[in-house]
C-alpha cells in the first residue's frame, strides 16, 4: 500500500508541475490581459491542488496533511473570487477584452 500511495503522490506532483509550467507559458504567450488571467487562475486552481494533494499524500494522516488541505480549501476559494475582482475591476476601468476580427458579411463570396 505504501509504495502504491507514494506512486500517487509523485503522479500528482508531477502532473501539478506539469501544469504550472504550462500555465506559465500561457502567462507568455496568451495575447491580453484576460487570456492570461485565466491561464494564471488555471495554475492556482489545478496546478497547486495536484501539488498539494502529492504533498498531502506524502505527509500521511497528520497534522501537516490538515494544514495543507486548509490551504487547498484557501486557494480554492479566493483564487477565483480574486480572478472575478480583477476582471471586473478592469472592466470597470475601460479594458476591453482582445476578440478576434469580425468577419464581414459582404466580403464572403
């Protein structure tokens, strides 16, 4: 059973990694402000709870792994509600999100 869980808990903090550094990339390579808040709360929401859960499945049934949950429970709430805020907010101040071009009726053959 113990090398089955320590199986898990590396699959998850890899997996988690794995996410972080495409979340990353996608901080790089995504064209405007609200593309790359959503590739940001991606990361917080996936990425740091799959590492998370490995650190928690790797702590075992203590006190550790209670704190870390609390912190998965922390992160899964006020990510998105600071994700809403700032999108809001930048709204709010006349950011406009980056759509693509419209294609125009008349020019369709």
């Amino acid at each position: 059973m113990s090398a089955l869980v320590e199986g898990l808990s590396w699959l998850s903090l890899v997996l988690g990694g794995f996410f972080c550094m495409v979340g990353a990339l996608g901080l790089l390579r995504m064209p405007d402000f609200f593309t790359r808040m959503h590739a940001a709360s991606v990361v917080d929401t996936l990425g740091a709870g799959l590492i998370l859960l490995g650190l928690m499945l790797q702590a075992g049934w203590t006190l550790v792994a209670v704190k870390l949950f609390f912190l998965g429970l922390l992160i899964f709430f006020v990510s998105p509600t600071a994700t809403h805020a700032l999108a809001r907010a930048s709204l709010e101040r006349g950011l406009k999100p980056l759509l693509a071009p419209r294609e125009d009726a008349s020019s369709k053959p």
